[in-house]
C-alpha cells in the first residue's frame, strides 16, 4: 500500500510513496492503482502514471500509460481521481515501446483521455 498520506500536509511527495497508490473513476469505485511514474528527463515534469488493472495477486495485469494531468489527488479517497473510463482504455491508441520517442502517439494519447500535455 502506498504511503501517500503519510505526510497530508506537505505539497510534495516521494515517488516511491506514489506507486501504489489507488486510483478511482468518476463513481469512487477503484479501478487500478499507479504502478510507476514516467518523467521528462529535461524538463523534470511527471509525464505518465503507467497503471495497472485487474489482475489476481500480480497475474495478467494489464498496464496503461496515463497522461499525469488526467489524474488529481483527492485527499478524502487517500487516492487519485480520474474521469477516465473502461472504455477510454480498450480504445487508447496502440502502445509500444516505440511510442515514447512518437510524439504523434503522446499527442493522440492526451486528446484520447482529454488531458492536457506536458510539453506545453
């Protein structure tokens, strides 16, 4: 389990406190939690959380970059929210290794989720 809360007053936080931690839709429902961050090297900034969903004890996760500004913490769920749906998710646009140096992919992943990208 994340420690996310551990220190509810401050503004910033570990990443390893971060991974882990819940992620609920628009209904409160848990729908995944953050299995890692991916971060631009230059500017600094957060640029995905790679979600993990479904599953049983660590088998046949499924794993989901998300654009981080498609994510906001809410301190009264201890998680993050997102409007994004099971839907959004079965027809983002096809992920590869390849896709994180196609800037034409990250661009149709942010209008995909209706997030703003980082790179702006």
């Amino acid at each position: 389990m994340a420690r996310a809360t551990a220190h509810p007053d401050h503004r910033l936080i570990s990443s390893e406190d971060v991974q882990g931690t819940v992620v609920y839709g628009a209904d409160n429902k848990n729908i995944g939690e953050v299995d890692h961050l991916l971060i631009d090297k230059l500017s600094g900034r957060v640029a995905y959380a790679v979600m993990s969903f479904g599953g049983f004890l660590g088998l046949a996760h499924s794993h989901y970059p998300i654009p981080w500004s498609a994510l906001r913490y809410d301190s009264t769920l201890d998680g993050y929210r997102t409007g994004i749906t099971e839907a959004q998710l079965r027809d983002a646009p096809d992920f590869s290794d390849d896709a994180w140096s196609d800037r034409s992919w990250e661009s149709q992943t942010h209008q995909h989720y209706g997030a703003s990208t980082y790179w702006d």
